[in-house]
C-alpha cells in the first residue's frame, strides 16, 4: 500500500485505472472511500475528467439516511455490483434526504469502467467486485472544516452521528488496509487535482492519455449519476 499527497494523486489513480483486471463481469470497478470531508468527491470528479467521463455512482444518492450507513454496503452490492457481475439490468433507488424516503430508480448501465465514490464504496461484499480501491484520508479537525464550510451549519449536529457510523464500518471492515492507494489530502489541494491553473484543460503530468493507453479508453457512457447529494461525504 503507497501513500501519497493529494496534489500527486490524479496521475498515480489514472495508472492504477489502466492497469487494473475486470472483477465486475466486463466492468473495471474503481472504490474511492475514506471518512467525511476527507476531498474523495473532488478526486473523484478530477480522475473521471481525465478519463472521458465514465459512468460514476456517488453513495450519498443511497445512503438510506443519517443511520444508513451500514446497510449502504449491502445495497451497493445487491442491487448494483453483483448484477452487472452477472450481466443483469442494475438499478438502486435515490433516497430523498429531505423527504426521509427512497425515491426515484437510477439504471447503471453496464460499461468498461464505473467509479464508485462515497463512504463504503470499497467495503464487503462488494470488495469482491472492486478492481482498484483508492482510500481518501485527512485529520480528523481538517474533515471537520471542511465538511461544515462545504454542507454548513446543518451538518454540525449530525457531524459525530455519522462520523460514529463511519468509525465502526472502518473499524469491522478494516477497509483502509485492502487500499491499492492512499490519499492524504492534509495540505489541501495546490490547485484543483490534476490541474495547475485551475482548468481541466491544463492537467499536470496527467493531461495526456495514459501510456498504453488502457482498453477500455473507448467505452459506452452509462447513466453516470455526477450529482452528490447529502451528506456530501467526499
């Protein structure tokens, strides 16, 4: 397992893509996890510039609220992983924070590569189906600002509720210790992942395909969920 600062992270994550073997029936799964706050929404969003913009499933879209968090990796796995894995329709359905219900359904068409991102996303049993798992990591005080300047003042009452949730999935799942890769992202971002002017456009070391380019540079594009939703959790 290599750490590495986040300012580094986008080409090291894009090598590893390249590299990595199917383990979802024809679907090169990549897990992007780690606690609240930690910056794996924003990694996430700068790997898939990079790579075309393949489908990518954001687990604040399932979490089934403020105590969901264990039952996340199960539905993660039944409803999404295993299906594609058996070359079956795969859907899960939207929880609406708001209403304090599941929603709308979302189809994941099946596709070379999906990124998984959110808390739980590299976690059993849909391990078993996860090519790359990339771990996102800061101190416990650097999540925590960030999370109340990204969520606000509504976040605050529920930060150690589900930062408990967290600790104990980690903690039985031992989740940190399967990582391909990890991500400290204590000193912040120099500029946006990937980038040195701030632009998509301007990636450093990383702004041009991977060589050998990888075999699924060309994929069909699925349903690509890009919208996070609460807890906002990267």
């Amino acid at each position: 397992m290599t750490t590495v600062p986040g300012h580094d992270a986008v080409p090291r994550c894009v090598a590893l893509i390249a590299a990595a073997e199917p383990r979802c029936g024809d679907t090169v799964v990549v897990a992007v996890d780690g606690p609240s706050g930690a910056g794996k929404t924003t990694l996430t969003r700068a790997v898939r510039r990079h790579l075309g913009r393949p489908p990518v499933v954001h687990l604040d879209a399932i979490y089934p609220g403020w105590d969901g968090l264990p039952l996340t990796p199960a539905i993660l796995h039944d409803r999404v992983l295993a299906p594609l894995a058996r070359g079956e329709r795969a859907a899960y359905r939207r929880f609406d924070w708001e209403a304090g219900a599941f929603a709308e359904e979302h189809e994941v068409r099946a596709a070379t590569l999906l990124l998984v991102e959110g808390c739980g996303a590299g976690a059993w049993p849909g391990f078993a189906h996860v090519s790359v798992l990339i771990w996102v990591e800061a101190p416990t005080e650097v999540r925590y600002g960030r999370a109340i300047a990204r969520d606000g003042e509504a976040y605050r009452p529920n930060w150690e509720r589900w930062a408990a949730s967290e600790r104990a999935l980690f903690r039985a799942d031992r989740t940190r210790e399967r990582a391909d890769l990890v991500v400290d992202t204590r000193a912040g971002w120099a500029h946006p992942p990937g980038t040195t002017s701030g632009t998509p456009e301007a990636d450093a070391g990383v702004g041009k395909p991977a060589s050998p380019r990888p075999k699924w540079a060309e994929w069909p594009h699925g349903s690509g969920n890009d919208r996070p939703g609460a807890p906002g959790n990267g």
